[in-house]
C-alpha cells in the first residue's frame, strides 16, 4: 500500500470518520461537561496513568461503535456490487484487503494517539512531577482494541453483507460490554457482577477512582492475546471466499479468548493493583507524601510540622508525631482506620484540595484532632457536622477568639453552622481544663470512629 493509493483511499472512503468519532467524541465529552473526570487527583489530566485509565474507561462506548462503522466501512464492495468482479481479479484476496483494513486501522490509531496526546500534554503542563512510563501498555492496548474491533466489524459484514449488520454487530457489543462492566458499588476494587475474567475480556476499564490504582500486567498480557485473536478472526474473514473458510476463520477468535482466559487474573486484587513506584513515600522528616504527589511536598512539610507542634500543645503526649498521604484501599462510603500516632493526609478531601498557607496548616489541626471518620469529597460525603466539628477544635486549638470554619457556610447547611456556633459558646465558657478534656475525650471518639454525634460530645450532651 503506496502513499498515493492510501491517500485517495482516506480521501474517497468513509475511514476517516472512525477516528474523528473516537477523537471529537472523547474530547467533546471530556471539555464540554464538567464531569468527575476534572475532579481530585484521579482526574483525567492529573497523573499520566489516570489520563490513561480514562481514555480507556471511555472504550464502553467507543469500542461498539468502532466495529459497527467497521462493519458498515466492509459493505462497500457489496453495497456497490462489485463483490464477484473483485473476486475473478488476479490480485490475491488478502492484498485486496490490506488497503482499507489498514487504512481503518491508521485512522484509528491516530484519532487515539491524538487524544492520549491531548490528555498527556495538560498532564505534562500540570502540577505533577511524578513520570513514568507504565502508563502506555494502557494506551497500547486500547489502541489494538479499536483496531481488531474495526477489523473483526469489517469481516463480518464482509462474511454476513447484510445492512443489519453493522446495527447488530453495535447492539451485541454494547450489550456485552454494558454486562462485563457492571459493578458491584461496595468493594474497594472495582468488581464486575460476572467473573472477573470474563469481564476483563471487554477493553474498557472502570471508571478510576483513585490515583495509585493501575490493571497489571497480566491484564496487559491476557487482553493483549484475547484482542490480537479477534484481529486475525477479522483479516480471516475478510480474505475468506469459501464457506468452510469463514467458518475456520473463527478459530483465532476462539483460541485468543481461551489463551487469555488462562492469563487474565481471577480476583479483582490481582487486576487493579497498587502502582508501588507511585506510592513510595517520599518525606521531609515527619511529612510524606507518595511519588505522584512529590509536588506537594514543599507546601506541605513545613506546614506539616507547623501542624504537629500545635498539636503537642493541644493534646500533649497524644498527639500524633508524623503527616502521612493515605494510600489506603477503601470502598466508596467505608470507614477509613486511623492511627493515633499519624495524620492521615487525602488530598481528594475537601478539607485539603485547595488548602494552601495557614489554611493549609489549620486544615491539617483539624485532622489531626478530629480526623473524619468518612471521606468528604465528590465522590464521597462524609457530613458537614464532621466538618463543623474538625472547624471546631482547629480554632481552639489555633487559639481563634471566634468560630472559623473550615468551609463555606451555605443555605443547606445553616443548621448545622448554628448548631457548631452553640457548641463553640459552650466549649470555650468553660475552664482551660475542661477545655482541654473535652477536646482529648472526641478526639478519642473520632479515632477510634466510636462516635458519631461530636457536636454534642463537644457541647457535653452526650457522652461518648
């Protein structure tokens, strides 16, 4: 295939449509919807393999209909009915196929490698500092899945020349891809309904939900195997003339999902792992923060040793000694596990996504006092009263004459901020002591998660 040919091919065939479909589509979804793919660090433009794994969670939709527009791409010889002239041609069946299989196949992956490109150049022009390279076998392999799915989509319509084929080539892969993606919402891991195998025979990742978490290289390795089988299955079938041909054209299809079957890992643990390389600790003394947010780390350590010396003040020989990001698997809504000794440090919080300066150091007082039990971000809400408490003990403990909260005060949460603004009478009315005591008495509670009404631990109305 010259250069000539396969310009008047991308210039007078409908191939070029495929890439615009997954590149335009990606990016108009990406820029024109401010969706949970901007938000925290598990954003799409936030850390190279974040902006991978989301270029791959998209595949849901665009895989199926990357091999409807390939199966529509393969009528064109029947729908112009030239099917048996091309046949008595003496040029050799799988030549005739090269140019718009290849064809298809390079738009494809240029439409893909434009949009990683896109994501990978505000990645680059972004905060991180942390790089790495393991982020690629992810893009490789959603590239190959376009691809063989456009290429299998051709040979079917090439075997099958029926206009229903392209619609039900997109229906079936939609259905399947729908049913291998659905996941149960109370694992730590993203785990699928059906078994993990099977559902890992769909390309598409899940949608990330936290920045350390990648597939692994068996993963790599078994879809890989599976999507290279379905790629032959297609150039079989788009050289196939006789029945007993197409019929033995699918044994490569077959042989690829039985080989990656033996490959694909059972358990959801050994699919999503933990990337060690970008949850290393890197630290400056007590403070530490993972590789992948090293950039934070001169902001952080000397507010973080700021925080740790007022609260020796405040809880004396309780008080935690050391600041530590949270690299801890944990399902949406779970309750995380503390350690008195540290302050567990998300960055995915509200309480520290855009902390910086003093607001930083009080947010980091606040967990140190009363650490929230759940998370408080988008994806998560873990109560603005466990918010109205942490603003609670920062100001007591930062020595503030009046009630500074942590967060903006809005029309859904006035009862709550009048609630807190009650307690903050109460608790700063009574003696140093007592004071004190009844800050050591919650943040016991919210340590140990004991306890789930401070506000009224705080004010003496309940005990814990």
């Amino acid at each position: 295939m010259n250069a000539r040919v396969l310009r008047t091919e991308l210039r007078r065939s409908a191939a070029p449509w495929a890439g615009i479909v997954v590149l335009g589509g990606s990016l108009a979804i990406f820029f024109l919807f401010d969706g949970i793919w901007w938000k925290g660090t598990a954003g799409w433009t936030a850390q190279w393999t974040t902006m991978a794994m989301w270029t791959r969670y998209w595949l849901a939709f665009w895989w199926p209909l990357v091999v409807g527009l390939g199966a529509a791409y393969g009528l064109r010889d029947s729908r112009s009915r030239m099917t048996e002239l091309l046949t008595t041609t003496p040029m050799p069946a799988w030549r005739r196929a090269a140019l718009p299989a290849g064809t298809l196949a390079l738009v494809l992956a240029a439409g893909f490698g434009l949009l990683v490109l896109v994501g990978g150049v505000q990645v680059a022009l972004g905060a991180t500092t942390y790089t790495s390279l393991d982020w690629l076998p992810i893009s490789l392999v959603a590239a190959l899945a376009l691809v063989a799915g456009a290429v299998f989509g051709m040979g079917v319509a090439q075997a099958l020349p029926s206009v229903l084929t392209p619609p039900a080539l997109v229906l079936v892969f939609f259905t399947l891809a729908g049913q291998l993606l659905r996941q149960r919402g109370d694992e730590a891991l993203p785990t699928s309904i059906v078994p993990n195998r099977l559902s890992l025979l769909s390309p598409a990742s899940v949608e990330p939900r936290q920045m350390l978490l990648t597939l692994s290289g068996s993963v790599h390795l078994g879809q890989t195997i599976w999507l290279l089988g379905l790629l032959a299955t297609g150039l079989a079938l788009l050289t196939a003339v006789t029945r007993r041909a197409r019929l033995l054209a699918v044994t490569p299809m077959l042989t690829g999902a039985a080989l990656a079957l033996l490959v694909l890992p059972a358990a959801a643990r050994d699919s999503y792992v933990v990337d060690k390389a970008a949850a290393a600790l890197v630290c400056d003394g007590p403070v530490c923060v993972t590789q992948a947010n090293r950039s934070r780390l001169p902001e952080l350590a000397p507010r973080g040793k700021e925080a740790l010396s007022r609260l020796h003040d405040a809880l004396g020989d309780q008080a935690p000694n050391s600041v530590r990001e949270d690299t801890a698997l944990r399902a949406v809504g779970d309750e995380r596990e503390f350690s008195a000794d540290v302050v567990l440090v998300d960055f995915d919080e509200r309480l520290f996504a855009d902390a910086k300066g003093e607001e930083l150091t009080r947010a980091l007082v606040a967990q140190g006092l009363t650490p929230n039990c759940r998370a408080y971000n988008t994806r998560e809400g873990g109560g603005r009263e466990a918010m109205a408490v942490q603003s609670i003990a920062a100001s007591w403990a930062l020595g503030d004459p009046r009630l500074v909260p942590l967060e903006e005060k809005g029309d859904d949460s006035y009862g709550t901020w009048a609630q807190a603004d009650v307690t903050w009478a109460k608790l700063t009315a009574l003696s140093p002591a007592e004071q004190r005591s009844r800050i050591a008495e919650v943040h016991a509670s919210t340590v140990s998660c004991t306890s789930y009404n401070q506000l009224q631990l705080l004010a003496g109305v309940a005990s814990r």
